[in-house]
C-alpha cells in the first residue's frame, strides 16, 4: 500500500470511528448533567435515579431498530419498597404527559436514558403510548392494603376521606408559589429585593371533602403533632407524604397521618388539667384508665346492659385521643396535659417523659400519689409505680389489681392512678362480642362502683384503645371521659 492510500485508510478509519461514537452516545451515553428521576407515591422509600448503573444489573433491549441499556421497572418499584402491593403505575413526563397502566405484567417494561429523550420509558408488551419520554416522575399507587400511609379525614360520627399519597398524585392539584424567603441588597442607593418561591403540590379540605369551609381542623402527625387549625391553609402532597401548611402562622406540620374535622371539646389531655385543677383546690383525685374502652364499645355495652354502674353514674363527653395510637402514648398525654410531639412518649419503645406529669404537681403541692397498674412498667414518672400481677389462679390481671387498690383506697392518698387492661387484652384475643370480653366489660363495672363509692373525692374515668389498635379511625381516637362527685 502506497503512503498515500495509507494516509486515507488512517484517516477513513477515524471517521468510522467519530461517526460510531457519535452514534453510540446517541442512544448509549449520558450528557454531563442528568436530570434525576424519582419514584414516588405509595412507597417507603423516595428513590431519586440520576445514573443508569446506580441500582446494577443493566439489560440490553432492542426497539424500534435502536440497541439500549435499560433498568428493569420492577427493580425500580422493588427499590422504592411499595407499601403494599402496587396497583398501578404512573409515568409522568417533564412536560406534563402520562402514561398509566397496572402495576401487573411488567416483565417486558424498562426505563432507559438518552441524550435525545432523556429518561424514556421502554415497554415491550404495551401500547406504544405507555413508552413516555422526559420523564420526570414515575407515581407507584398502592392496593391500599396497608393503613400505614394513608391520609385519614374523620368529624365526630365518621370516616370522611381515606387517601394515599400515591392516590392523591392522580387527582388535580393546584400547584402553590410557596415563598420561602427574601433578600435585599443596597446598591447605587437603592435597594434591590428578590423573593424566593418554591412551587408545592397542593390542595385543600374543600378539595376532598366539599362544604367545609368554615370546619375547624385537629391535625395530627406521624411524630405526635397535635395542632388545632383553622380551615386556611393547604395540605402539600410532597414525593411520598403528606404536610399541612399554615399560611397565616407561615409554619408546616410535616408527614400528616389523620385529621379531625370540628373535633370535641374535650381531649385525654384533660385528664391533667382537671386533676390539677382537683388538687390545688384541696381535692382527692383517683384517675381511672380503661385500656380497650373506646366511645364506640362503650356507647355499644351500654346499650346491652353491661355497664349499669357507668350508665347512671354521670354524663359522659367524647373525647378525642392522640396519634400515635398506642397505651404508653395515650398514658402520657393523660399525664402531662401535652401531645406526644411534646412529652416525648411516641413509640413502644419510649419511657421517659419530656415534661413534668401530674406526679410532679403532686409533689409541688406536697401530696401523695401513687400509680399503679398490671403488667410491665409503662413510663418513667415522678414516682415509682406498684405493678401489680394476677397470680391467683382463676383471677385475671385485674381483678388483683382491684383488690390492690382497694387497699391503697385506705391509705390516704391525695392522687391515685390505675390503669386497667382486661379489656383490650380480652377483645384484642377474643374478638368484641366474645363471652371473655363481655365477662371483662362487666366486671370493670363492678370494679368502678366499687372503687367510686369508696373514694372520698373526685373521680375522673377514661378509656384507651389499647394497645392492639393501629390505624386512625373514628373507633380508635374517640374514648369516653367522666368526671364523678
């Protein structure tokens, strides 16, 4: 070969070689930003892609003519951990177009990116309109199989709303200028101002639930916020949650589990400040808890005959709970007079209290008090608590802890806290209308005639809904509430 067909084959060479370069980065190759890609809605976890390799094994698919790597879409969802079983799937483009189709059949579906189409959907065995480009979201929406998620509406009677936040992506929302802050610089002698807005999804009470405008909110959170609002703000659908924006206090609750819509007047926090109010004024308090005893079950006994004493004993007011549901949460809001956001006490786990508890009062006032209750040891207070154990044989856990408080009843004490459980234990193993949960419902009655007729002073009577109860409902966050003598 001469030097001069040398030169040319060289140089042929090369320019086989840009052009398949070029054409390789076409379809191969990311630019030097990649805009990421989150999948959102009903999962555990917000998975943001701005690389193709960053969850592993990559396939080799071939469409319409055109060789990809692509990112299986189940591995995606499986990365994401769904709540629940999928339903169906949403892929939202940067420029608003989706596609939706069910979460079921996905063996042949990918998501691919290029530097002409960005992330690009690759679905095999659908329609051709399913494969989105740009996209910018891709939305998982549950079965709703799990409660863990939901958004829960309630008032007083029923349930109003339950949603997901993947649920909520598929309805309209208005999309909100948040502003987030201001800044101004003096120049030349004047001042220049920039704001700074962010855009939120967002929609309102009114928006679920129609002619609620006037409605007063209990807002509830997943970390124990316990807040009363007024219908003026904006719920914000934010990647796999929920928040409630105040815009006149210009605050957030974050991660919003349920709402209470014209919640009642009285709350457990009550407990606190009645018991308080007793003490100061020279009264003996006994607080009696009621693990299981919702307004529900209570309402339902009544009505068979199985609470004869409550019944006559006084007018009972519905009272609303807190979140998170659970018997140390719901005992330390009882305690203190303030939500779990603010005592501390949010999980099982939790025992010592964040804020002083009627134990302390007790002491300020130089009273006695005494807490006492079966089973294992619940909180950290101020005093040390007498755990009682139903070891007679025949006897339940409560009936020992009656004849315990019976006792102490003689001992002079200014502030006397029980705790009884056979209830929620009864109906949590047996089921509501079971003969052992009825049995239970029916000696508490007798355990409280007992207990009120030999008690000097003021008697404040509360129900939980134990420990067993997890979701938001208007069963679990209503209780009843006395005040006796």
């Amino acid at each position: 070969m001469d030097k001069r067909n040398w030169f040319l084959a060289i140089g042929l060479g090369l320019l086989g070689f840009v052009i398949g370069g070029l054409i390789f980065g076409a379809f191969w190759q990311a630019p030097g930003y990649v805009p990421p890609l989150k999948v959102v809605g009903d999962v555990a976890r917000v998975v943001k892609l701005e690389d193709l390799q960053q969850l592993g094994k990559l396939h080799h698919v071939s469409y319409d003519g055109h060789k990809y790597q692509a990112i299986r879409l189940m591995d995606i969802i499986t990365a994401a951990q769904p709540i629940a079983s999928p339903e169906q799937i949403y892929l939202v483009g940067s420029d608003g177009f989706t596609s939706s189709f069910p979460a079921q059949g996905l063996e042949k579906s990918y998501i691919t990116f290029t530097a002409q189409n960005g992330w690009e959907a690759i679905n095999l065995n659908h329609p051709v309109n399913s494969n989105a480009k740009m996209l910018k979201e891709i939305v998982v929406v549950s079965d709703r199989s799990s409660p863990h998620f939901d958004l829960t509406i309630i008032n007083l009677e029923k349930e109003l709303m339950r949603i997901t936040p993947g649920q909520l992506y598929t309805r309209t929302l208005l999309e909100y200028p948040y502003a987030e802050g201001q800044a101004a610089v003096e120049n030349g002698g004047k001042t220049y101002t920039t704001s700074v807005y962010t855009k939120r999804k967002v929609f309102s009470l009114n928006d679920l639930i129609p002619g609620q405008n006037e409605a007063m909110m209990l807002v509830m959170g997943t970390h124990g916020e316990h807040r009363f609002l007024e219908n003026r703000g904006y719920f914000e659908l934010k990647d796999n949650y929920i928040n409630y924006l105040d815009l006149d206090e210009r605050s957030q609750l974050e991660k919003v589990k349920g709402v209470v819509v014209n919640p009642p007047a009285t709350s457990i926090m009550d407990t606190y400040y009645d018991a308080r109010y007793y003490l100061e004024n020279g009264d003996k308090v006994l607080v009696v808890v009621l693990d299981g005893l919702t307004y529900s079950r209570y309402t339902d006994a009544v009505e068979k005959g199985h609470l004869p004493f409550l019944k006559s004993a006084g007018s009972v007011a519905k009272a609303t709970g807190v979140y998170p549901l659970g018997s140390n949460a719901w005992l330390a809001a009882m305690l203190t007079g303030v939500s779990p956001e603010e005592n501390g006490i949010i999980a099982e786990k939790d025992q010592d209290l964040k804020a002083p508890s009627l134990f302390a009062i007790s002491q300020q006032l130089k009273k006695s008090a005494l807490l006492l209750y079966s089973g294992p040891q619940l909180l950290n207070t101020e005093v040390e608590p007498l755990l009682v154990n139903g070891k007679n044989i025949g006897k339940t856990g409560d009936d020992e802890l009656y004849r315990v408080t019976l006792d102490k009843l003689e001992q002079g004490y200014d502030l006397l806290i029980v705790r009884f459980q056979d209830i929620a234990t009864s109906s949590e193993h047996y089921g509501d209308e079971a003969e052992p949960t009825r049995a239970a419902i029916t000696a508490i009655d007798k355990y409280l005639q007992g207990l009120v007729n030999r008690w000097p002073g003021k008697v404040i009577i509360i129900g939980t809904p134990g420990s067993a109860a997890q979701e938001f409902t208007c069963d679990s966050m209503f209780v009843p509430y006395l005040c006796l003598k």
